[in-house]
C-alpha cells in the first residue's frame, strides 16, 4: 500500500460509498456503528473461503498449514499494531463485546470474590457494563461507577475517589461512542496502578482514531472489533498482558485450548490457544491485515489527517453557531469526528427518518448507552461518525440536511 | 364514509406526494393535528412495545363502536397513529377485526420506514386489533 493516498482514491476502494439510496448519493455516517469494508479485505476473505480453507492448527496437509500461517501471520501482524510484547497476548475472539465478556469471566473467576469491587465508567458501551454486571451478580461483588467530567471525560482524581481496598478492576473506555473524546488513558491507569489495580480499555472506538502502543498506555486490557476497523464482521482482539492471562481460567472449553483431555482431568493448553476454543474464524481473522494496513495507510496520509480536521472544525463550528443543537461531548483538544447531539423540539428518531431520505446514514436512539443517556437525562441521541473515508463536502451535505429536517419539525 | 371508502380516500390523499419527504411533511401536518392525549392516560399500560419511540393508544366503546386516542413523543410516528386512527375510529370491533389493514403496505408506509419504525407499526396495528377483538 503506497504511504500518501489522496481521497478520490481511498473511496474508490470502498464501493458501498458509491451506493445510492433512494435516488440519493449515501452518506454514510455511523462509522461508529460499522465502516464500510475495502476491496482488500473482501477480497481477501473471498479468497481464503474459496482457496484457502482449511482448519487451522491440526492437520499436517498443504491446505491447513497455509490457513495455520496466515492466521498466525496476523497474530503477528495485530501484535505489531498495537506494540505487545508477544503474540502470546494477542487473543482472536468474535468481537469487543466477546472480549469484554471473556475477561469478565476469566478474570473474575480468578480475581473477583464476594465483597469486591469493580469499576466501570458512567459512558460506557452495554458491552463494557453488563458482563461486569453479570460477574458481580455472580460473585457477590458490586460495580462502582465512575463519573466523567463536565466536559464529558475521564479524569484520573476521579477515579481514585472510585477505587478502594476492595477495588480488583476498573473497565473504562478509550473513546466513548457517545462522547467521542479520547480519555487519557495513560494517566487513568497510572492512577489505577498506584493503588495495584489492573485496567481494561475498551478500544473499540478509539483503536479507529488512535495510535495505540499498549506498553506504553501500560493498560492490562485492550479490547477492539474488527467490523470498525474494516476487517470482517466476526472478529476482534483481546490485548491481555501475559502476567493476568496465565493466572486466568480458560473462559471455554473444547477442541484447540486443550493440552491433553483425560476423563480424570484435562491440560490446558498455553496462551493464546487457552482462550481460543473451538474451531476459529480463520477465513475473516486474516482480514484484519489489510484493515491494519489501511489504517496505517489512512494515519501517514496527509490529505486524510487535513480532511477529518477539516470536517471536525467545520461541524463544531455550525453546531456551536445554531442554538437548537446540543452537543455532547465538548472538548474540541481532544475531539474525534464522532458528533452526538440534541435537537430542542425535535425528535431524534425524527431527524434521523428524514436524513435518512435525503440519503445521510446516522445513528439515533440510545446508542447502546442506556446509563450515559440517563445520566444526561436524554431518551437519544443522533449521532453522526465520520470515518477517514469521509469528506468535508459530505459534512457540509450532512449540516445542509440536518437543517433541512430541523425545519420540516420545528 | 365505509372503512373501504375511508382506505381508498386515505391511499388517494397519500398518492398525491411523489416524493418521501413531502409524504413526511403530510404526516408531520397529521401528526400535529391530532387532538391532545389525556395526560392520566399516559401510562406504562397504554405504552406500546416495540417502537423505538414512545406511542401510547388508548380506545374508548361508545354505542357499539371503538374510538381511538394517541400519542407519541416522534412527530412522523405521531403522524402515522394519527392516519391509522383517522380509518379505524368511529368502527365497530367486528368490523375491525375482520379488516386485514392491508392498506398500509398499498400506501408503502411499511416499506419506507426503517426497521425499527416498521416493527412499531406491526405493534399499533396489533394493538389496534387487539382493542377490537376484547371487543
């Protein structure tokens, strides 16, 4: 992939961006729901299904050590991406939430005891709040919710005022879907780490918008999906420093996270195969590598990083200047492209029906958010996310249609 | 005006908007013309599941006949009551109940919503039908 690309030439990669919707060009705005997949990745996985299909890691044929490489390959490939110490620590799983919940199980069946406490943060995705609701029913613990600040982050004091002695784990997010800004995360973990208590950042949002090098954040945790990234649907990473993986129970049992199974009792197998039971998603996984080098791709290019600076300065700049939006998530240092807002005298569902005939993709309702919503005392949102692929014209489109609809409602 | 009359005129006026949106802006008149909802009325009871936006329906026999009032926090989904009343207020629950309420899919409004608002259109519907059928 060459290093500068310009946008003509990115989105001719994307053919969905070229779709029409009742007889109107898309404009596809809930990147953060989904993006859109490239050529190099459907083509991959039609390639590896057709040619190169095989199950991985059993068999001695041709087939199944070409499948073993490149899911291997990619193992490598994501360790890279993210700056892990060993691939060991880098564990395939279906998705975000599959992850999420694999270390709330795992971990809490290791860690969490009746009376304990874990904390996750008030703008969290379900995903990063139910399976901790899920392990404290279980185990009798109780969950601690950390509130964001006015502007709609995480602060580090605030934190410590949620952890106790009792504290076994903060779950927060490096970008919530909602508010789009980007916590920092470092220092929220050096916080959590004074007191020894280990953290998982959810980056399903903020791997898209940010360069993450996890020895460096020093989070124990780091979870994404690759449906956000461009990869295929069905896959998605677990980032777990090897210290917390081997002391955490296998989350399921079956065929490839065995070592040897006797009826008197079974050995599991090492990272990462521990945590990967079952036959894997070894036709989609290996697209996560032409995701990652789009994304790379997308962060060395110039006319991209001008662009998405482009359209967030412009929507702030139109939000901020009509008095019948409200924005959440204001903080413009630190702002992604991910806008979630209010419409006074109107409703969400509404705005989002009449875009969505002019041919604008955006998000309404709770945004999977339910807590965050509440906490700001809203039944929804809208919610327009914009990707590298999207252009300061489409913005310009989205603000001219918004305040079309604004006015068939209000 | 016969329920048959009733769909006809209400498939004919709908006819007339080529175009989505001003098809939108017919429900949105609907929608805000639709006299007020009893606020004693709006309770979890007369909430309908399965629209992602509130609606809340509540039916009244009078001589022999069912009438309905709504609500709902949309404007379009308020629209959309608003139409589906306007034909099946004033019936009789057999009449009601023997209808198939194939008229919404005639005036495509099933089709053009999206999936989420065609799910809470299947749920009035069926509220309707319920209210004529407990009779």
């Amino acid at each position: 992939m060459q290093s500068e690309m310009d946008l003509t030439q990115i989105r001719a990669q994307f053919p969905a961006l070229d779709t029409h919707v009742y007889g109107k060009q898309l404009v596809y705005l809930d990147n953060a729901a989904t993006a859109q997949r490239p050529l190099s990745v459907t083509e991959l996985a039609s390639r590896l299904a057709l040619e190169e299909n095989a199950n991985i890691h059993r068999a001695v044929h041709h087939l199944a050590a070409l499948a073993t490489d490149r899911y291997e390959g990619t193992r490598e490939k994501v360790r890279a991406f993210l700056n892990a110490r060993e691939s060991a620590e880098i564990v395939f799983t279906s998705g975000a939430t599959a992850a999420a919940n694999l270390v709330a199980f795992s971990f809490g069946e290791a860690f969490v005891h009746e009376g304990d406490e874990v904390v996750v943060s008030v703008a969290e995705h379900h995903s990063n709040i139910v399976p901790w609701q899920m392990l404290c029913a279980r185990k009798g613990a109780s969950l601690k919710v950390l509130e964001t600040d006015e502007k709609g982050l995480l602060q580090p004091d605030a934190l410590e005022k949620c952890i106790s002695e009792r504290t076994k784990i903060v779950a927060i997010s490096h970008i919530s879907n909602v508010l789009g800004l980007v916590n920092p995360i470092k220092q929220l973990v050096q916080k959590a780490h004074q007191f020894g208590v280990p953290v998982l950042v959810d980056g399903a949002q903020g791997i898209v918008h940010e360069q993450v090098d996890v020895q460096e954040l020093d989070c124990d945790f780091y979870l994404f999906s690759g449906h956000k990234l461009y990869a295929a649907t069905g896959t998605g990473v677990l980032y777990g420093k090897r210290e917390w993986l081997d002391r955490m129970p296998p989350f399921m049992g079956g065929g490839e996270m065995i070592h040897t199974v006797r009826f008197s009792g079974t050995t599991y197998a090492p990272l990462p195969q521990k945590f990967e039971a079952g036959t894997q998603n070894f036709n989609a996984v290996p697209t996560l590598v032409p995701a990652i080098d789009l994304v790379l791709a997308f962060r060395s290019s110039e006319a991209v990083i001008r662009e998405q600076k482009a359209i967030l300065d412009y929507v702030l700049s139109a939000f901020s200047a009509d008095d019948r939006i409200v924005l959440y998530g204001h903080a413009p240092e630190v702002k992604i492209p991910l806008f979630s807002f209010a419409v006074k005298g109107a409703h969400h569902e509404d705005l989002a029906l009449i875009l969505d005939k002019m041919g604008v993709a955006v998000r309404s309702g709770q945004m999977c958010a339910e807590p965050l919503m509440d906490h700001l005392g809203v039944s929804g949102l809208l919610r327009a996310s914009f990707a590298p692929y999207n252009t300061l014209e489409e913005a310009r489109y989205f603000v001219q249609c918004l305040n079309k609809a604004m006015d068939m409602l209000i | 005006m016969t329920l048959e009359e009733k769909k006809q005129q209400v498939i004919e006026d709908f006819s007339l908007y080529d175009e989505w949106l001003d098809k939108y802006e017919y429900l949105i008149e609907l929608g805000k013309s639709l006299e007020p909802f009893p606020d004693d009325k709006r309770t979890e009871e007369h909430l309908i599941k399965g629209c992602q936006s509130r609606v809340w329906l509540d039916a009244e026999k009078r001589d022999g006949k069912l009438y309905f009032r709504a609500d709902s926090d949309a404007i379009i989904t308020k629209g959309i009551i608003s139409l589906l009343i306007s034909v099946y207020s004033g019936r009789t629950p057999e009449e009601i109940a023997a209808d198939d309420f194939g008229f919404v899919a005639d005036i495509g409004l099933k089709e053009n919503l999206s999936p989420t608002r065609a799910n809470g259109l299947v749920s009035m519907i069926e509220t309707i039908r319920n209210f004529a059928q407990n009779g």
